[in-house]
C-alpha cells in the first residue's frame, strides 16, 4: 500500500501531479491509501481509477459519504485529524504533494513508525541539529514510485 498525501485543495499542478501517482501506483498493482477527501487525495484517487486500481479513504468524519467519487473503500473514523496516524501506519511507503499543516503532520507520523517519505513539491524539513529529515525528493510519478518500491522493502 502507498499512500498519498496532500492538501484538500490544491492547485491544478499539485492535481496533476498526485493524479500521475496515482495513476502510475496503480499501474504497478498497488493500492493507494490516503485520506479519502477532496483535492491531492481525490486526485491521486482519480488517477489510480483510471487504471482500475484500488483505492482506500480513511475518512475523519462519521459519514461514508464524505469520501470523493474515486475512493473504492471508505473507512469512517469518528477520530477527526487523528486519523492522520492511521494512514501513515497503514502505509508502506508516502508520497506527499504540496500541503499544509495536516500533511506536515502525516510526514511525521510516517517517519516515526520508519515509514519512508517521498516529498513532491512537500515540506522540506530540517532537525533542529540541522541534519535534513530523511524525505525523498522526486519530480516525477515513476521516479517517486521507484523510490517508495526500493524504499519500502522491510517497513511494513
């Protein structure tokens, strides 16, 4: 499973960009988990679709409605933002697009439980000794896909 992260509303590249991953994870036969709403995640959702891939929305909220038109399976948590940990933790490997705060928080979730992190156009981080946090830059679908197979191997 790789998931995909990223703010509920974007712009029309950071769309484009989480509807490639989306896309190209789902053309290599993985499932796509991400957080089941609008923006980078309905994208990315999108993307893996069109390739007839399997799609999970674990969704904040009480209503499975909440979950955009792509989501193949919905999974409603009551829990609000909290739910960000459960993505991370269910995740093999993240690819994050753009964002905010709530992608920020997934980033480190994920680096917490060892789950390795792809940054596209995402936060760049920094330890407060100055050593950079250990995200993956990559400008394309395939190369953040290759990183997150080769990276992912031993995580789950």
């Amino acid at each position: 499973m790789i998931g995909v992260i990223g703010g509920e509303t974007c712009s029309p590249e950071e769309g484009a960009t989480a509807f490639a991953v989306g896309r190209e994870l789902a053309s290599r036969g993985h499932t796509l988990v991400c957080g089941g709403r609008g923006g980078v995640m309905r994208e990315a959702c999108r993307g893996a679709r069109s390739e007839d891939g399997v799609t999970v929305g674990i969704l904040p909220g009480d209503d499975r409605s909440d979950a955009n038109e792509f989501v193949s399976i919905p999974i409603v948590t009551g829990i609000g933002f909290a739910r960000n940990t459960m993505i991370a933790r269910t995740a093999d490997a993240i690819v994050a697009v753009g964002g905010r705060y709530g992608t920020l928080s997934e980033i480190a979730f994920a680096l917490i439980a060892g789950k390795p992190v792809v940054s596209m156009g995402s936060w760049d981080l920094t330890l407060p000794d100055g050593a950079a946090a250990p995200l993956e830059s990559c400008e394309d679908a395939a190369a953040a896909i290759d990183a997150c197979e080769r990276l992912a191997k031993g995580t789950s």
